[in-house]
C-alpha cells in the first residue's frame, strides 16, 4: 500500500492505489528478568517463530541502498514495515518489494525535514499495524562541498535532513512507544560524525549531532523501555559512494583495514541485531561497520 500527503501523491499527483490494509498485530518488547535467557518473550504471545512477529517497524529512507536492505530484513525477521521516501515510484516499489517476502508492508512518501510527515508517518504505523515497535532513523542526503565554497542551503538542506528529520521521527515515534513501554529506535549516523571529512562540514557535523541525540535519548527513554542506538557506516556502496572517483576511492580504502568497500547487507544485518531481542541490554551505544 503506498500512500501520498493529505490525500496526494508526490509533486501533488492523486494518490496511489491502495492494497488491502493489513491487520493490526500484537507484539512488543519485554523486560528480561533474571534466569531468563533473554528478552525473548513479547507481550500478547503471539509469534510464528520469526524473531520479530507481532512488531512494526519504520524505516525512513528505506527504499534504496541501506534502507532498502533494512527494511528486507526487518521483513524477513516477521515485522510489518513502513517505509518511506520522497519519490513516489520507489516507495511503491519499495512495498511491493517487502510484500513479495511476504510481509506486511506500507509505502508514505514523506519528508522527514517536515514534522508533519513524520508525525503521519507515525500516525500511519499505529493505524495500520496498531502499533510501533521499531524506527529506524534511515533517511539523509549530502551537499558536499568545501567549507569556503558551501553555501548557504547547502548547509541548511543537509541539517534539515540529516539532524532535524531525525529528531522529529524520534519525537513522534518516542511517544508511542512510551506509552507502549516498549520500543527500539535504531539512527543511522556515520564515521564521518566522529573522524570528520574534508568537503562535507554539513554532512559530518550533523552525524556528529546523531550521535549525541542518540546518547541524550537512550538516557532519556531508558525509563520505559525504549533502547535507543546507532549504526556509524564507514565506506559502503551505495548511490552516494557510487561518483566517487578511482583515485578518491583507492585513497579512501588505504583508510579501511578490510581494504574493501562494505555493502548495505553488512550494514542492516547490524540493525537487525538492535533491533532484535538479543540487543535487549544495549542502549546509547554507537556502532561503527567500517
């Protein structure tokens, strides 16, 4: 199902068709006690031996590249997932995609720099799946440009994006899950937020601030059970890795032990750990796949 902004699809269009809405599903997060063997348990006990049945999920950004493959495997593992973007053919795609896994799935084209499309992104995930479990914090671009040369919008658009959007997801998203006492919020930030790279000021000092977000409101939300981390990304390839030229590259690479570039498999497979049970004791921790 792929649905646009207030009854319109992209740049205003009618909005796209609509696939039969799925039915609201019972899950979340518990507590682990000890002698447990872990938070295994979900509330409602509901589960058809995926790891995350029973659980919705989020995840902005999440029709290409990394998003994409988060959203597979959050698929794969038994969650229902959103996902969003602003194109309006690659959500749709997106959702078709994560419904051939045989999940559940929504498309929203969304802004994330726009807070009220990430409240309806929100409001979307409870009504159709009753519920959020999972948000991951997905969606970025880049502006790369020299300090002295970087203008203006160039810095905003990027912060927008990058820093805002993810506070205002996180804003929403926080709300439901404190009333559920439950829930993951995963954000995706960069080795650049913590090394810095030359030509991306913008893009660097607003993985910079990801991370003390995430820091701030994992102790935050700690209260009710809400986990919150992120995922630092080192050379992956993606679209925004894929016009970097040889020379650039092969000095890039001289950086990376490995000596390889990552792909986005690598990378979602560290947030499906996050946002699994296994990852129940883990919160305000920054994780580097580099």
């Amino acid at each position: 199902m792929v649905r646009g902004r207030a009854g319109a699809g992209a740049h205003g269009t009618p909005q796209a068709h609509h696939r039969r809405r799925p039915r609201p599903r019972r899950g979340g997060y518990r507590v682990a006690r000890e002698g447990d063997d872990g938070a295994r348990g979900r509330s409602g006990g509901v589960t058809d031996g995926k790891a995350l049945a029973g659980r919705s999920a989020i995840v902005t950004g999440g029709t290409r590249g990394i998003g994409l493959a988060i959203a597979r495997l959050l698929a794969e593992d038994g969650a229902s997932v959103v996902v969003s973007g602003r194109d309006a053919a690659r959500v749709d795609a997106a959702a078709k995609e994560i419904e051939t896994l045989g999940g559940a799935a929504l498309g929203i084209v969304a802004d994330q720099s726009k807070r009220e499309d990430c409240e309806r992104l929100v409001e979307a995930a409870k009504e159709s799946f009753g519920r959020l479990d999972v948000l991951i914090n997905n969606a970025g671009i880049t502006r790369d440009q020299l300090l002295v040369r970087m203008k203006d919008d160039d810095w905003d658009q990027v912060m927008d994006t990058n820093l805002r959007g993810v506070f205002l997801m996180t804003r929403a998203g926080a709300k439901v899950m404190m009333r559920q006492k439950s829930g993951r919020i995963v954000n995706m930030t960069s080795t650049a937020g913590a090394m810095g790279n030359a030509g991306q000021a913008n893009y660097s000092a607003a993985k910079a601030g990801v991370i003390g977000l995430t820091k701030s409101t994992a102790r935050e939300l700690a209260h009710w059970n809400i986990q919150v981390n992120a995922v630092a990304p080192g050379l992956i390839e993606t679209d925004m890795t894929a016009g970097i030229s040889e020379e650039a590259r092969e000095g890039l690479l001289r950086q990376v032990p490995l000596k390889r570039m990552g792909g986005v498999r690598e990378v979602a497979e560290v947030v499906r750990f996050l946002a699994g049970d296994g990852a129940a004791y883990v919160t305000g921790q920054i994780i580097h796949v580099n």
